[in-house]
C-alpha cells in the first residue's frame, strides 16, 4: 500500500503512476489539506482544554513547569521569542523572556502539542498521587500531608506547596502521626520530602498570630511539647529514615536534617538564615 494513494473522486486505491498520469494528485492535494486542517482544529481544541485543565490542578507543579508552560504557551500563540529582553532586575520578567526564548524556533503547533503533553501529565500525576493515598476511600487522611505506600516504602510529602510547606502546629502533629504508622507498617523504609519548590519554608508565622488569654508563656510551653514530640518521632523511628531535601530548606527543617539516617538533596538547596545584619544563603549538600 506504501507505493498506493487514496482518491477521493474514485472512492478507492490507486497507484501513485496512475494517481500522476491521470491529474488526480489534485484530489489529492485537496485531501491532505482538508486532513491537515482538521488535525489543527483537533489540535487547538485539545490546546484550549489543557488550559481549562491546568486551571483545576490542586497542587502547585512549582516554578520551573510553570515557567515551561509559559514558554509554550507564548509560543504556540505567538510564535517564537521577539520582544525585547527584560532588564537585570526585573527577575520574574526575565526568567519568562529566557523561557520562552529557549524555545528558538519551535513551530506553534509542535508548542501546543508540548503544552497539552506537559498538561496531560500533570493531571495524570495528580490523579494517582490521590488514588494512591488511601485506596478505596476517595479522600486524604491528613489535611497537610500526603502518605503513599509503594515498593516497600512509604512516603511522606509535606503538601502545603502554596505556602512552601511552611509547617503549622496541625503539620506538626500529622508529621508524628505519620511515622508513627510508618514506623508500624510493612514497608522496609521511610521517606520525607516536600511538594512543589520547597521542602519546608520552617514554621508558618500563623503559628504564633493568637496568643491565649493565658498569655504568651502558655502559647510558649504549648508549643514546646508539640516540638518535642515532633522530634521524638524522629529520633525514636524503628527503621531508616530518609529525608529527600527538593528545594529549599529553611529554620526547623534544617535544625532536624541531622537527625535522619540519610539525607539526599539537589543542588538548589538553601538554607536562608537572617541574623539582623544581612541574609545569608548556605547552600547544603548531602550525599551519603
């Protein structure tokens, strides 16, 4: 069939000598566009579903997707990169100019098809990150927290992306409830990470916006036991205990790193640490 063409006038195969001799590539030729413009149609319908997509997801996919889906969005409806590039300072600006301009000379309908791939997955993604939490039950177990279980390991993931996992009084008591049952289960291993670009921004300053009537001594202590236990959790965990470090760390979740048997971390790490004179960034690496 490879050397066969089909026309539409017959309304059945013909050769491609034939096809020439007999001035029916016309047809042909009027076929292919019309397929051609029907796959566009498709293709930019799918587009515009990805966006209304995009717009349900739950959790934050971070900034270097969201960067890419701006790049390929500019560039399947604008075409490749031609204004002008941001100024130095202008950072969040920029680093959409490079993001786009990455994407060279990508044609507009190759960028579409990249968005709704990208799209695709994160749906996808999400999808069985929930299905996995608690099978069957069609909700979470915790509000700030996902748990899954996979391959003799369980998995921790601090799941306040919007607020950069920064961790409330209520993470806290998840956190130690959550190795408490891993600690129990069948699973070889434990896991702590975060979702989205950080691991953890440390304690949410929530944490200390009400004070009691019985005064900021009581709010103190209060919080003392709930750390304490915290980090009893910890340092009393039956099995290996892994802290994956995906972005940076901040306050507490650095002060607790050293407590964990093995700590892997990218290289976008940091610790930001203000001590009234200037911001220090410290990067951490460990590989163990």
């Amino acid at each position: 069939m490879a050397a066969s063409l089909f026309c539409v006038q017959r309304c059945g195969w013909i050769s491609l000598p034939r096809a020439i001799r007999t001035r029916n590539w016309r047809t042909l030729t009027a076929f292919h566009l019309h397929t051609t413009s029907g796959k566009m149609q498709s293709s930019q319908e799918n587009f515009e579903k990805a966006q209304s997509s995009l717009k349900l997801l739950k959790n934050d996919p971070g900034n270097d997707v969201k960067l890419k889906l701006y790049a390929l969005f500019k560039q399947a409806t604008h075409g490749p990169c031609n204004t002008p590039k941001p100024g130095m300072l202008d950072f969040v600006n920029k680093a959409k100019w490079d993001a786009w301009k990455s994407l060279g000379t990508v044609s507009k309908e190759d960028a579409r098809q990249s968005y709704i791939d990208v799209v695709s997955s994160l749906v996808s993604s999400e999808s069985s990150t929930n299905d996995k939490t608690l099978p069957g039950t069609g909700r979470q177990k915790f509000e700030t927290l996902q748990v899954l279980h996979e391959d003799n390991m369980t998995k921790i993931i601090l799941n306040r992306p919007e607020k950069k996992n920064a961790i409330t009084l209520l993470m806290y008591k998840e956190i130690g409830q959550a190795l408490e049952e891993a600690g129990k289960d069948e699973s070889t291993i434990t896991v702590l990470t975060g979702r989205g670009d950080y691991f953890c921004s440390g304690n949410d300053l929530n944490n200390f916006a009400s004070i009691p009537p019985e005064g900021k001594e009581k709010m103190a202590n209060d919080a003392a036991v709930v750390l304490e236990a915290f980090v009893s959790k910890i340092i009393d965990f039956p099995k290996p205990l892994i802290a994956v470090i995906n972005g940076p760390a901040v306050g507490i979740s650095v002060t607790i790193l050293g407590l964990f048997d093995i700590v892997y971390a990218t290289d976008r790490v940091c610790d930001h640490i203000f001590d009234g004179r200037c911001l220090i960034s410290v990067t951490i690496f460990f590989h163990q």
